[in-house]
C-alpha cells in the first residue's frame, strides 16, 4: 500500500484513522476510558513485601456524608447538652446548639457493638463488621473532601485509590476492566477526577458504568459490533498488532498508543464475559429480593459479581433521584435519613451477606462511609426539621472482611462526636491500610511523574494494623 506521501506503508495513526468505523464493535473502548490494567507498566509482576488479605476492595461511597451521630458512634451525653453552643473558633456563627440523635442503639451481636436502629441489617452482622469512629479529614468542603477521599489530596489531577491499587496488582481477568465505577446518575460531585489514573498511565482510569438502567444495552452500549462479525475484529486487531510490533521495532514504544490498542482488546475479550457479568437478572428472586430494588441495591449486587469475576477494584455511588449528595441532610435531617439508611442498610448488609455465603469475604474489603460526617449540633434554630452540616473532626467508616476484627470500633471521638481523640485516623492512615491489605506498603507504591516520586499517601499516613485479627 502506498499512499499520497510515496510511503512503503501507512503508519499506525492512519490505520486507527481509516479504519475506526470499521470497529464498531469496539465503541465500548470510550467507556472504558482505557482501564487494561494487565497491560504495561502495571507492577502486577513485583515482588510483595508480605502476604495480601485482600484481593479485591468494593467502596460503597454514600455521597454527601452520613451523620455518625445517629449511624455507628452514640453520644448520650449530647442529651445533657441540648441546646447547647459549642465552645471554640470554629463554631462562632454557629446559631443553634446541641442536637442529640433521637435514635436508639443497641448493643448487636455477641460482640454487643453499637450501631444505631437506622441500620437493623447491618446490626444484624455487627460482628462481621469493623467500625472507624474516629476518622477526620482536612477540610468540610464537599469538593475537597471528595477528592481527599478518593486521591489523596485536596486538589484534582491525582490518580484514584483505585487507580493506585489496578496500577500496583494488575487486575485478575483479563476480559474485564479492573477498576469500575457504578452510579445511577452522570451528575456527581467533582465527577471523573474521583476515579482518574491522573498522570498514572490511561489504562488505569476507572470504567465509568451508569446504573440508572440495568438492561444490557443500556449498561454496555455499544458492546457487541452492528456490522463485523468477531472473526472480522480479531482479523482486525491481529492486524493492528502486526503493524504495533513493526512501529516498535523502528521507533520504540508509544505508550499513550499502545494503551488505546489494549483498550480495543479488552473491549473485544469483553463481548462475551462482560454481557454475563453484567446481567444481575441471571440472579435467583431469592438473591435479588435480599438486596431490595432500589438503584443503589442493584449496583451492590452487581459490585458483587465483579468481585467474584476478579475486578480488583468496585466503587458504588449512593445518589439518589435528582440529587448527586443526598446525604447532604442540611434540613429536615431525620426524614431525610431514614429513608436513605433504610436503602443502604439492606443493601449494604446483603452485599457483605452474599459474599460471606460465597466465600469471598475473607479476601474482598468492603468500605462503607462518605467523605466526611455531620455536626453534633443543629445547623438551624429549627425543632420540628433540624439540620446537621458538615463535620470533618469526628466521623465514622464501617469496613467489612479482609481479615479485620469483626464486632470492633477502634478509635473514639469526644463526648460530643466533635473530634476524633483516641486513636485518631486520617484519610491517609485508610488509604495506607487499604493498601496494606491488598498487600501494598504505602510507602513503596509510587511513580514518578514532573521529577519527582508520588504516592497515593503523600507524605504521611500510618497503617492501622489493630484493626486486623
């Protein structure tokens, strides 16, 4: 072939070029945003420092922020206070007191760990369960927070905690993305930059999947070609491949090339694997009726059949309607709370439930938070639909399995859950510990990027090995 150039063979570029209407089987390589992460420069080959507990992490993120008053840290005392203003710099315009939860909590399973009656299913398996009450972050900002929660740091462009760990293990299987993100809605809070590989290589950016609509078609868009049958694709890519080792061999590699050839053929594997994957109406009406119907439901069941397809990283997003934070309870904070503990609860329960039956408990590490809590004290002088606004000196993060104490809260917030004093964990004493469970030192996982070595952790953050048995 020669073209207007007088060249022997057109080059790599023009054939993606003439040939890109041609795959359109592979159109689910956009969604997938390039997130091959058993191709190169993943450090899935390196050598452990020690043994893993986990080998797979599912993040339920509830976004907006729950109130760990009235979820997994009870604060009796509040009752005494009442109305109360709290001392201090930070809460002078502050206008209302004290608000003490009105919820019960009870002393659940043999451990008689106390978790509030808004969450009876989780109660149910408290001793199964590991509670954080002593978390804090940086900022009370949904924006930083957010970013904090999911990369490390407050500004965006960092990779993901997700992208971190696809980058240091690789991913499990080879047909399917390693690190996906499910959510019901394309409108979330900061968006793309939670789940970004940043200046990591393209390939372990997160697929993003909306869950709104759980039909095949609408879940995997364009997964199957209209008009080339999967011999012709292979024919395709065996092509493309073909002409990648000639370009290498006179040029070297082209790294952000060789990541969009990856994503065509993990899009080609992806055919026949995902579409199974991703129909949850292959589950018995037992098992479906066990999660509840709700959006969020259907993503837990779903985080759980990639888990058990060897996705190594799941996150599941909690909004709701037409609300991208609907845990941002700044008014009318009990009604509000109790019908989105009332999803979560079940849901959540049944995930670490159907995982346990399944064997898979032991190595999966299941997170459940936001990215912050809510105040003690009421945002408003408003006794029938008080508020709680953001708090981030004090709040909660339930975990499940990965070998962590079951029926355990480590760490203590003051008598009024203002701020963390025993034992405190900041965001990077988690993402150092998650790490660690996934077999990672925080200290060692880094890439260079601008002339100097990055990590996921900064330049901080401790690992908390009380939490593991």
């Amino acid at each position: 072939m020669i073209n207007q150039q007088n060249q022997k063979y057109i080059n790599r570029r023009e054939m993606l070029s003439r040939s890109a209407m041609g795959f359109g089987a592979l159109g689910m390589a956009n969604i997938l945003g390039g997130s091959n992460a058993a191709a190169l420069d993943s450090l899935a080959g390196s050598k452990r420092d020690f043994s893993p507990r986990a080998k797979r992490v599912i993040f339920l993120f509830l976004n907006g922020a729950p109130s760990h008053i009235d979820t997994f840290d009870p604060k009796p005392d509040l009752v005494k206070h009442e109305g109360m203003k709290p001392e201090g710099k930070l809460f002078k315009s502050t206008k209302a007191g004290f608000l003490p939860s009105p919820l019960r909590f009870d002393n659940c399973g043999k451990s008689g760990l106390q978790i509030s009656e808004s969450l009876p299913s989780l109660g149910k398996i408290a001793d199964d369960l590991c509670v954080i009450r002593s978390m804090h972050c940086d900022v009370p900002n949904h924006e930083p927070a957010l970013l904090q929660m999911h990369t490390g740091v407050l500004q965006p462009t960092r990779p993901s905690i997700g992208a971190w760990a696809l980058y240091g293990l690789g991913s499990e299987n080879e047909n399917l993305p390693g690190y996906i993100v499910l959510r019901p809605s394309p409108k979330i809070v900061v968006g793309p930059a939670l789940w970004s590989a940043g200046f990591l290589p393209a390939k372990f950016q997160a697929s993003s999947v909306i869950t709104r609509d759980m039909s095949l078609d609408k879940l995997l868009a364009n997964i199957k070609s209209p008009g080339s049958a999967k011999s012709e694709q292979r024919q395709q890519l065996n092509l493309l491949a073909k002409m990648n080792d000639a370009h290498k061999k006179r040029r070297g590699e082209d790294t952000v090339l060789e990541s969009h050839i990856s994503t065509m053929e993990t899009a080609y594997r992806m055919q026949i694997e995902a579409t199974d994957a991703f129909d949850i109406s292959k589950e018995s009406s037992k098992t479906r009726e066990s999660y509840g119907t709700t959006e969020f439901a259907n993503s837990c069941l779903l985080a759980r059949r990639l888990a058990e397809r060897g996705v190594r990283f799941t996150t599941v997003y909690y909004t709701k309607g037409s609300s991208n934070q609907p845990w941002d309870t700044h008014e009318n904070h009990y009604a509000s709370h109790a019908k989105l503990c009332a999803e979560a609860d079940k849901a959540a329960a049944a995930l670490i439930n159907d995982l346990k039956s399944r064997g898979l408990l032991d190595d999966t590490l299941v997170i459940f938070g936001g990215e912050f809590g809510r105040t003690p004290y009421a945002q408003k002088h408003d006794k029938k639909k008080p508020g709680r606004d953001h708090h981030h000196t004090a709040f909660s993060m339930m975990l499940a399995g990965a070998g962590l104490k079951g029926g355990f809260a480590y760490g203590e917030s003051d008598e009024f859950g203002m701020n963390a004093i025993v034992n405190p964990v900041h965001v990077h004493d988690l993402h150092a510990t998650i790490l660690y469970l996934l077999g990672m030192d925080h200290e060692k996982l880094t890439y260079r990027y601008g002339g100097r070595d990055f990590r996921l952790t900064d330049v901080s953050g401790k690992v908390i090995h009380d939490l593991m048995t």
